[in-house]
C-alpha cells in the first residue's frame, strides 16, 4: 500500500512537471531533488517473499515428553524434593529472521514446553523446531542455555543415573555463563522423560524421581 | 497625583512590611555536630571493599551464589551552604546483588548529607537512609522500602524495621544488623524479610514460603 502511494506521488510530480518548468531557472534544482528523492523511495519499496514453510514431524513433536498441566517430581542431592510444574506445552509458527527488510524468509513450526518451581527456584524453557530448519533444540534452565545438537548422536545409548537406567540420552554443556557462581552446567536429557538431570557447578544437582 | 493611603490602612502596611523584614533574616544554621554524627553512623552500614561475592545456603539444603554485581560510591565536600558561613558535604553509597539460581535482585542505597532541618519523607533523598529495592527479575515484581537513619524507621509504611545489635546467621555474629519485614509479598518466592548486617551487607533472607537462605 505505501509502494501504491509512493507511485501516486511520482504520477503527481510528473504530471504537474509542466508546470514547475514555467517557473524560474532555479527549479531545475528542483527536478534533480525531485528525481533523486523518487528513486530513493522506489528502492525502499520491495516484496519480501516466504521461500519455504517447514513443520514439525510427529516425531519431533514427541521430543519434547511434557504434557501441560502435569507434574514432575524432582530431588536435589541433599535430599528436598520437589514439583516442576508443567505451566505451558504450545506449538507455534515463526517467521526466519531477517537482516534487511526486503529479504526472504521462510517459516517453521515450533514447540515449546515450560516448567516452573517456586521453591527452589527453577525454570525450565524447551523448544524445539523441524530438522529441516535447524538441528539444534533449545534448553534453557534459569536463564543458562544448553543447545541438543541432533547432528550428534544421544551420548549415552545406556546410563544409570541415580540408580535408575536410561536409554538414548544426550549429555547437554551450557554455552557460556559467569564462571564464578553456583549455577547449572550440565544436563541429562532423552525423549521419553524430557530433563532427567541437572547438574550445578559445586557438585550438586537435580535429578527426577521414577 | 500621588495617592495618599487613608490613616486607618496604615498600622496593616507597617505589620506587613515588619513580617516581610524578619522572613529575610538568616536561615537556620547547619547542624555540624549531628551531620557528622549521622553521617559517620551512615556511613558504617557500607559494605566493606573486602566483601565480595558469597555462598547462599537455604532450608531445603540447596546452595547458590549471592553475587555483588556492582558497587558505587560518590561524596562531596560541599553540596550544601547556610547564612552563618558553614558548608556540609554529602555523601552516596550504591550496591547490587543478583542471585545464581533464584531471580531476585537487590539494590542498597545508603546516602546521606547535613542534618536536615524538618523530617523527611518517602521518596525524599534528604537526611540519612539505607533504601532497599528488590526486583523478582522473572515476574519483574519490585518492591523497596527507605529506612531513616535518624528516627530508626522506615520512611514508608510497606514495611516495619527492626535494629539488632548483635545477629547470628550459620555460624557468623554479626554486630549491628537491620531487619526489614515487608507487609505484602507478592509470590512464595517474594522476598518477605530481609537482614542486612553493618559492612556486609546483605546476610539473610526470608522468602513469602518461610524459606530462609543465608549467606555461609
């Protein structure tokens, strides 16, 4: 609708030219503003196109284990237990992000799960979006990310954690973060119970109770 | 043709002018010897320079990090001047602590200046306050509250203070210790009561579930 305007205020400028010629000699600076402003604002008038639309499978979709509502129960090594809350299971579209206005974009299908709890304190933020798009998922434990490659295979095909044994499970590194303060490091994760353990940087961690 | 004021309206002429010649008589002279007394009262709640980050340990037996993210501190010999030739200076103290694991921040503003001639009031940055400010960073819940130094209350009323003059927290005694209770809390991980100790700083802190986490 602005490119329509814009072209009405060339189509005025050209029409009433005649008219600006009758004046004095001076207007010829005019024509050259006139001009230079009318192909700058020509360039800033494009249509940025979807190239492609991408969806999550099933089976990505089931990636994430959590079911809205639900409760998951927790205990920290020194022996508290505790509820992670399922506060939020939603899936979504996006578009790309974009560098310039007139670029392409293409869009994908997201799914994000949400977990929380008061005391302690921990919020839990998984998303993930298709393969095709990305091959990362996305962890983020109070404000500490750990990205789930799928390029790499799940760490362990077998692991006991906490006296429990699990299958398929990826071991998940923060990227970056304060070096200094007690805070989570790294992560167990597989499909089937989604976050399995939390590791923190003095030893200690959260694991789920089976 | 001059006006000549008729007899009667003149004692009320003489009156007015008297009250207009005393309002420009010298102000009330600085009271040095209760600004310094209050300002070195003040000034001892600063968090010492050796202070720096600390362990937290809580009552379910988890353990985080009370950072002191950023310390500021700015003083002025004179910012203030009477009629009898006295100049006071005034003085500001600013700390910040996040939490690793929690989603709490604290700021801690401690100022003060010369004694001031009437009382101040809440959001008044005059006379010598500790001011603590609380944001949940996750619900982005604020809440603050100024303590006066010189009447020992807050200035507000969101919350009641209380002076300790000596307070143990794990196995430290702390001497000189504030105890902030809020009357609202927002959340069970809302910060109900606070402790701050005299050039430690923050050492404690109870949240609206009754969960205690002190420094260790």
């Amino acid at each position: 609708m602005l490119c329509r305007f814009i072209k009405r205020g060339i189509r005025y400028l050209c029409l009433h030219k005649t008219s600006i010629d009758k004046q004095t000699a001076g207007m010829k600076k005019q024509h050259f503003f006139i001009f230079i402003t009318a192909a700058y604002l020509l360039a800033s008038c494009c249509d940025s196109k979807e190239t492609a639309t991408y969806f999550l499978s099933d089976q990505e979709k089931d990636f994430i284990p959590y079911v809205q509502y639900d409760s998951v129960e927790f205990v920290h090594s020194a022996g508290s237990e505790f509820k992670m809350a399922v506060t939020n299971v939603f899936t979504q579209t996006a578009q790309s992000y974009t560098e310039h206005r007139c670029d392409d974009y293409v869009t994908y299908e997201y799914k994000t799960a949400e977990l929380a709890s008061f005391s302690p304190e921990l919020y839990f933020g998984i998303t993930i979006v298709p393969r095709e798009y990305s091959n990362i998922m996305g962890v983020d434990i109070n404000s500490s990310y750990f990205p789930l490659h799928f390029d790499t295979s799940p760490r362990f095909d077998t692991v006991r954690i906490a006296g429990d044994l699990y299958f398929d499970v990826y071991f998940l590194e923060r990227e970056s973060g304060e070096q200094n303060a007690i805070k989570p490091v790294t992560v167990f994760y597989n499909k089937h119970f989604g976050i399995i353990q939390i590791n923190l940087s003095n030893g200690d961690s959260f694991t789920i109770k089976r | 043709m001059a006006t000549v004021l008729p007899l009667s309206d003149k004692p009320v002429l003489i009156i007015m002018l008297a009250l207009a010649l005393q309002a420009c008589g010298p102000s009330d002279c600085i009271d040095i010897n209760k600004s310094d007394y209050y300002s070195a009262k003040t000034k001892a709640w600063a968090i010492h320079t050796t202070i720096g980050d600390r362990e937290l340990a809580d009552d379910l037996g988890i353990r985080q990090t009370l950072i002191l993210s950023a310390r500021d501190s700015v003083s002025y010999d004179e910012s203030v001047w009477d009629d009898c030739g006295n100049a006071y200076g005034s003085f500001f103290y600013s700390f910040q602590y996040n939490t690793s694991l929690s989603s709490l921040h604290f700021m801690i503003d401690i100022q003060g200046g010369e004694y001031p001639y009437e009382s101040c009031g809440e959001g008044d940055n005059c006379g010598f306050f500790i001011r603590f400010h609380i944001t949940n960073i996750r619900t982005s819940d604020i809440k603050n509250t100024t303590y006066d130094i010189v009447t020992q209350k807050c200035r507000d009323s969101r919350a009641t203070a209380e002076y300790h003059e000596q307070y143990t927290v794990g196995d430290t005694v702390y001497e000189g210790v504030l105890e902030i209770t809020f009357k609202e809390t927002f959340a069970a991980n809302d910060v109900k009561t606070l402790y701050y100790a005299k050039g430690h700083g923050l050492v404690k802190f109870v949240n609206g579930d009754g969960v205690s986490f002190w420094v260790d």
